[in-house]
C-alpha cells in the first residue's frame, strides 16, 4: 500500500474543516482555553 503524501496547505484545511464542523462547538469552553487539540484528519478521531 502506497501512501500518497499531503500538503500542508490540505492538512489545515481539513483539520479546520473537521474542527469547524464536528469539534468547534463541544470544545470551545472557558475551561479549554489555551489547550491544544491533536486530530487525525483522515479518522476524525481527536484528544486534547
């Protein structure tokens, strides 16, 4: 299995894109200010 790699530019833009979409709106809070969030662009899958 050939992996293909991926601009940056395409991995920002999916993450916001995913983050936007599925994240922004459990993760926006007072007490996750100034936390870093890790997302797998391709699972979705995320930890902070």
């Amino acid at each position: 299995m050939t992996i293909e790699p991926m601009a940056s530019a395409d991995v920002v833009r999916i993450g916001q894109d995913i983050y936007a979409r599925d994240l922004q709106t459990k993760l926006d809070t007072p007490e996750n200010q100034g936390r870093l969030v890790a997302l797998d662009i391709k699972s979705g899958d995320y930890e902070m």
